[in-house]
C-alpha cells in the first residue's frame, strides 16, 4: 500500500509501454518533485511513496483522430467549430472580453482572447518568452478538450477510466488522492462512482472543475449549480496557481464543498503536475495525513 496516490491530467501518454510501466515511469517523474516539495515547505518528515493512477492510454483506444491528445503543433487551428465554441467560453471564464458575437467564434478571436489575458496576466512575459508560453496555454487547452471529449464522449471509455481509478485506489488503500487537471475530474467522478472508496484528503491542483464545458459534463453534475464532496472524501483541499489559465476560475469553493483552498506562484510551470508537487502548499496539505 502506498499513503499517496496521484492522478495525472493531460500530456501523460507514455508511448509503448504497459500501463503499468507507464505508471512507475510517471511515479518515478513525480516523486522528486514531491521531494522538493517536503524540502521547501521545510517539513520534518520526509517525502511519502506514491502510486499513480494511470490511465492515459484508455483516451487512446480506438478514439478518433480529432480526440488523439495534442501534439507539438496543436493549435486552435485543429478544433472543431463545437470546439472552438467550449474554448470561447473557457477563455471567457478566465477573464478574457466575450466576443460580440459568441455563437460564431473564429479562430482569430481566440488568439486575440488569449493575447488580451496575457496583456492583464503576463505583463512581466516579452519577446520570445512570451511567445512560447502562450503557445504552452493553447496546447494545453486543446489538449484538455480534446481529452475530455476522448473520455466523456464514448461511456464505454469512460467506464474504464474510472474502473482503473478506482482500482488503483482500492488496492493502494491511500490517505491522499491528489489529482492534477482533467485527473480532477476523473477523480471527483471515480469517487462518486465508487462511494466505498476513502480517502482522508483529497487535493486537486490546477483543476479546470468550473470551466463551464468541462462542469456540463460532470457525472453525477452539478444540481442547483452546485457539486457534492464525495461520500468516501473526509477533507477536500484545491490548489491553483495564480497564472494557471487551466485552473479558472481558481475558487472552487463557490460551487464545491472545498474545505480548504489556496492560491500559489509556481512560475512558469503554472500548470504543470511537477510544478504542483514541489509547492510546500502540496506538502504541507499532506504532511498530516502520512504519519
């Protein structure tokens, strides 16, 4: 059994490999991290061990060309118009002007809606560096859409994420489920899938649970505009960095019973898993929980 269990988000895919060599790979990635995690928030016990949970190969089967993850050269150019319409929306909720005319998006609104985020979010980025980290968020963002299509879009995938999930939980027996991204989503829906598994914490990091396509899709969704901690959960902490335009908007508390919430600056790995892991705020939310 290992204290911490860990659910990836987008970009996991390990070319080649088993599941389960794919999970100790993306474990071995993750524990360093995690490390320096427990070193920065100067903690006297040391880092946990960790299983993940993987599952990224499952987004895989027989999926469509238009599901596959985003690759290098994924671009707002790759959407579907349906697609572009979820990523309008995402763009909106983090803040970003509405179109005048939402129902029709172009392409060229998308990358103005995100330049205009990086003009109030990333004033200190110039040149290439900005550049490079915009191109990073629109990869990222049609990764997530494309990947919550792969899983929501075909209920038989979707059963077997959530039974792989649930399986690692189940035999792993961990106080804390920490889940990352669209792992967030899997995870809250695995839990209230599966009501007998437990968990003492549970800790989302740069999770995208509000942005407004990806929350229409939440089973069980959301009644009276509002989320359910699942039965199994007994502390529920959410962690978003502040220039994580994955994580909009970053208060899940004003729709999810989230006991705790806070915000960090993890630079320019705002939304990575690795990035999350070694914040002391990860270390500190677990250090209790793995005596």
């Amino acid at each position: 059994m290992a204290p911490v269990v860990l659910v990836h988000g987008i970009f996991n895919h390990v070319r080649g490999a088993t599941p389960e060599q794919a999970a100790l790979r993306r474990g071995a990635d993750c524990r360093p991290k995690l490390t320096e995690g427990f070193a920065e928030a100067r903690l006297t016990v040391g880092a946990p061990q960790l299983v993940v949970a993987y599952y990224a190969d499952l987004l895989r089967v027989d999926a469509p060309k238009q599901a596959q993850a985003a690759g290098d050269d994924a671009s707002f150019e790759d959407l579907t118009s349906v697609q572009r319409g979820h990523a309008a929306e995402w763009l909106a909720a983090a803040g970003a002007p509405v179109p005048q005319d939402p129902q029709n998006v172009g392409l060229a609104p998308l990358r103005q809606m995100l330049g205009w985020l990086f003009g109030e979010r990333g004033g200190h980025l110039v040149g290439a560096v900005r550049e490079q980290t915009m191109r990073r968020v629109e990869r990222a963002i049609v990764a997530n859409l494309r990947e919550v299509e792969a899983y929501s879009s075909w209920p038989e995938r979707r059963r077997l994420v959530r039974e792989r999930v649930a399986e690692v939980i189940r035999k792993e027996r961990p106080a804390v489920v920490v889940a990352h991204s669209l792992g967030s989503l899997v995870t809250y829906e695995t839990l209230h899938a599966f009501p007998e598994l437990e968990a003492e914490l549970l800790v989302t990091v740069g999770s995208p649970l509000r942005v407004p396509s990806l929350a229409r899709r939440l089973d069980p969704g959301l009644r009276g505009g509002r989320g359910a901690k699942p039965v199994g959960v007994g502390r529920w902490v959410n962690i978003a960095d502040i220039g994580d335009i994955i994580a909009i908007p970053p208060k899940l508390g004003e729709v999810f019973p989230v006991d705790f919430e806070d915000t960090c600056d993890n630079g320019l790995g705002f939304h990575s898993f690795g990035g999350y892991l070694a914040n002391g705020l990860v270390a500190s939310a677990i250090a209790p929980y793995i005596s």
